[in-house]
C-alpha cells in the first residue's frame, strides 16, 4: 500500500483510560476473565496503563484523553510539548498527553477550539488514531483488506485506516463480517488494538468462524432452526468471546446446558447471557428509526442504522436532525436509541 497521508481523529472518544499514578503493587484484579488479559497485563507491566484501586474496567468505554493517555506512555514523555490552546484540556491531568500528541499528529481537536477530552470513542476514529501512530512511529503498511458487509456505513475520512487496520490483522471486524464503525471502542479493546500493532500479533477470524458453527448447530437442538432463534436471540463477537444473547430464560438456561456440555466447544470461550432485543427485534427497531427520520426530514438527508448488540441500542447515523424529529424518535424507541449526526 502506499504510505497515507496522516489523518486527523476529527469527531468523537466515557471513563478516561488509566490516571495520573498507578495501581496498588498487587496489580489489576478485575481481568482474570477477560478475553484480552493478556495485552492488558503487559501494559500495565510497562507503566503505559495503570488502574484505579486495581480495578482497570476493561468493558467500559475508553474516552478522547484516555486514548491520548495510553499512546503518549507508549511513545515517552516529550519534554518539549507541555501545554495546549484547547478550552476545555487547561489544567486536566491529560493536557501533556493531549498536547503530545496533537503535535505529532495523531490526534486533532474540533474547530471550535475544543477537544472533548471525556467524549468517546467509535470503532473507525480508533482506527484513525492507531493508524496515524503507526505512521508516526514510521511502521509499514498493507492495503487491500477484504470489504466488510457494512462498508458503506464507515465515513470516507476513516476508510484508510479502517483498512490499513484490517490488512494488517490489528483491527477485525465481528460477526457476519460487520465492522461496525459507529460502536464504542472499550478500554480494554484500545488496549488490544495497541498491543496487536506494537507486537506485530494479528487477529484473525479463521477460529471465529468455526465456533460460530459449532455454537449454531446447539442453537438449532435447542431452537429447531435459525429463524426460530432470530425471534428471541442475537449472536456477537467481543474480543475472542463469543456472546449469545438471549431473551426467554427458559430457553437462555437450555441453550446455555447445551453449550456446556458440548465437549466441542472449548471452556469459556462462548458466553450465553440474557438480552433484551433479539436479531428480529433490532431489525424492526432499525426500520422504525428510519421510518419516523425520514417523515419529517429532507428528501436529500443521509439517514443509516445498525445495531449496537453490546450496549443494547440502535445507532442512527444522520446528516442532520431537527428538534421535532428528535423527539419523535426519543418517544417512539427510547432508551434503545442513539443518535450520531455526522
């Protein structure tokens, strides 16, 4: 691939990622389970992560100054680079890392002066920002990653770097090849995304596919066929654990037995949880957003959904949004809904 040109993190990054002092000696005590441990592990060891009272919160959501915060202790302090003009970063315990990194490129604020420090972060701006620290740090590049199904859904500034990500094996996509740009990146994922590009490990989805498979055919015992488990379940990666959310308890305690017993299926790597919505649900919920959008919108409004399975919502993606069509949509889908204007 021929080297990019730098691009700039232009929109939005709820927890900040690490503070100012580390985490007790005995280190981080709520990542024994986790799916990344091990990447978080060897951060923490290298001081370029630390927690708060040994809790690193890896499913929360990592934010703008979290993510500056991380890559700044990765790159070393730079003395020459101590403060910033943002507004809204004077005095914040991140405003050197915010400032280091503005100055190197890899991150950039807003025209309004800002920066939004506890904003947070989405799947295609990481991508950016990993991306411009790569071509910071002068690494080489591929190109020619295979299209995801939602292609059209990743804006046209963070195409490049959602590509270079994937060609490289540092930044995957989920289930049915869905990389779903509008998600929330959490904290321990940055963490994941960043080690995979300072190691050179790749992520692959070859063993994705195969428990998909395995995971399918007890969920068709349990259910009798596919479409019978649409109407009351959904299906997601996070990390390498595969999640199988489920609505009827009765059949979420089945479906969970046959998953156990399953000698196939190798420990802890699918994880049966209760859901709210099911794969007909969201679908439903998607057409519904789209439909009360469009009512009282322009004809020439650009208008997108997808699911978000982990946080539970429909992601509308919009142009623009008036006041009465916003409330609307709140009083129609509620908490399910979240609303990204771009």
């Amino acid at each position: 691939m021929n080297k990019y040109k730098k691009l700039m993190a232009i929109t939005a990054m709820t927890a900040a990622l690490g503070t100012s002092a580390f985490a007790a000696s005995t280190g981080i005590t709520d990542i024994s389970n986790y799916w990344g441990k091990a990447a978080i592990q060897y951060f923490y060891n290298q001081h370029y992560i630390s927690g708060t009272n040994g809790q690193f919160r890896p499913n929360e959501d990592i934010t703008r100054e979290g993510a500056a915060a991380i890559i700044n202790n990765m790159i070393g302090e730079d003395s020459k680079v101590k403060t910033t003009n943002f507004s809204d970063v004077k005095g914040r315990w991140s405003e050197r890392a915010i400032a280091s990194l503005v100055d190197k490129q890899i991150m950039s604020g807003y025209s309004n002066g800002t920066f939004k420090p506890e904003q947070k972060i989405t799947r295609e701006e990481f991508a950016v920002i990993a991306y411009n620290y790569m071509t910071y740090k002068g690494m080489s590049t591929l190109e020619g990653a295979a299209p995801y199904a939602d292609e059209a859904k990743i804006s046209s500034w963070a195409r490049q770097a959602v590509d270079a990500l994937a060609a490289a094996g540092y930044m995957k996509g989920g289930n049915y090849n869905m990389f779903n740009p509008k998600q929330y990146v959490t904290r321990g994922e940055a963490v994941n995304v960043l080690y995979r590009i300072l190691t050179g490990v790749k992520e692959t989805t070859q063993s994705q596919d195969g428990l998909e498979a395995k995971a399918f055919k007890d969920i068709k015992d349990v259910y009798g066929s596919v479409k019978a488990f649409a109407a009351d379940g959904i299906m997601y990666w996070q990390g390498d654990k595969l999640h199988i959310g489920v609505k009827d308890p009765k059949n979420k305690q089945k479906l969970a037995d046959a998953i156990a017993a399953d000698k196939d299926i190798p420990a802890e790597s699918v994880y049966v949880q209760k859901s709210t919505y099911s794969y007909d649900d969201y679908k439903n919920l998607m057409a519904q957003a789209e439909k009360i959008y469009k009512a009282t919108e322009a004809t020439n409004a650009t208008v997108s959904t997808e699911p978000d399975y982990l946080n539970e919502k429909v992601v509308l993606t919009v142009s623009s949004i008036s006041k009465e069509t916003q409330n609307n949509l709140n009083k129609a889908l509620g908490s399910a809904l979240r609303i990204v204007i771009q």
